[in-house]
C-alpha cells in the first residue's frame, strides 16, 4: 500500500478574507483535529487531491507534519472536504488526528458484484444503499466491501444482516436496512396492470352467463 506525507504551515489568520489570500497563492486551509483541540493550518491542494485519487481515498491514513514544529508526525486521516460548487476545486480539508490502538468511525463504499438472477429474468437491480457506517482499528479500514448479489431474484431484498463483513468491524446499521433489491421491471409492471381489469371484467362475463 502507497504511504502518503503531507507538510503544512501553521495558518496565524483565519476568517473568510483570509482564507482567499491562501487560496490565491495556490493552497487551501485547513484544520488539524483531535480530541477538545485543533490547529489552523495550510496545505497544498495538490497532495490532498493525490490521497484522494488514492484506492482508499478519503479514508487513507497518511502522516502530517507542520512545517517548523518540532513534533512527531502525527497520523491523520480525512474528515471533511469542501468544494467550489462551480469549479469543484477543493476549497478546504478537515483533518483528524488518530490513534492506531483506538478505534474510529469511517464511511467505506459498498460495491455490488454479480448479475443477480432475477435480472436475466428481466427484473431491474436498484442498489439503495451505497456506503456502509463502520466502526473499527484504522488498520483494519477496508477501501471498499464487495456484495454478491449474484443470488437475487425478483421482489429479493438483500440487506445489512447479508453482508459478510470481515473479522474486527463493526456496522453501525440497523441490520434490517436494505442494500439492493431487484424489482420487476415497470414494462411488465404496466402488463401486469393491464392485463387485472380484463381479467376481472372476463369473470364478471362468465357470471352473467351463469345466471342467465
């Protein structure tokens, strides 16, 4: 696995003016987190955005050092990014400072696996839930969980109780939540429609005759 270092200046001002003097030289504040305490820092854009491109993306844990302090380096990992909602360039980066012995909570991407039966019956796979709220030892965060739904057929409902999640993570999810489902597709639906008023205006034919 890649290992990633990342220096950053301590940031003396902050507020909103502020900010964009940073930004216009080319990097971005941020702020460094832990437990009651934070630092307001700056950092290259360019290095978050190299983690982020990263198989583990947002949940990566990379070093941190503050250029000018003599410190440790501390492990951090991503808590929030924001973005210019135009030019989706990255405006500023939360960080937090962890420990490799405590556990934390993270978010990791569920991705779905097979083509499940019933759509090559011709039903359609809606995938509802796309991210998965875990709780575990930072060395144990997976960059993403893999779900077979190869096995699901029409009106199937797969849920959290189905996932085989690996050994030391725990999910913070009722285990009743749907993940993915596959439904009949609305084609056969409308057939299916269709096809109830006929049926019952033919029964109501055959009673007529019945009693004439």
């Amino acid at each position: 696995m890649e290992s990633f270092t990342v220096v950053g200046k301590k940031r003396e001002q902050t507020g909103k003016g502020a900010a964009r003097k940073i930004r216009k030289q080319g990097m971005i504040p941020g702020v460094v987190y832990k437990e009651t305490t934070s630092i307001p820092v700056v950092v290259d854009p360019r290095q978050i955005e190299r983690i982020l491109r990263s198989p583990s993306g947002e949940n990566t844990i990379f070093q941190f050092t503050v250029e000018g302090e003599e410190q440790r380096e501390r492990k951090v990992i991503i808590r929030d990014l924001q973005y210019d909602p135009v030019k989706d360039a990255l405006l500023h980066v939360d960080l937090y400072e962890i420990s490799m012995d405590e556990e934390i909570t993270v978010r990791v991407p569920l991705e779905l696996v097979g083509e499940p039966v019933g759509v090559t019956r011709g039903g359609s796979l809606s995938h509802l839930l796309w991210e998965l709220e875990i709780e575990c030892l930072p060395d144990r965060i997976p960059p993403k969980i893999e779900v077979d739904v190869s096995q699901l057929d029409m009106g199937d409902v797969l849920t959290i109780a189905d996932l085989s999640i690996p050994e030391g993570i725990r999910v913070l999810h009722d285990p009743e939540d749907p993940v993915a489902t596959v439904s009949v597709a609305a084609a056969e639906e409308e057939e299916v429609e269709e096809a109830a008023p006929e049926e019952a205006g033919q029964a109501e034919e055959r009673e007529e005759s019945e009693e004439s």
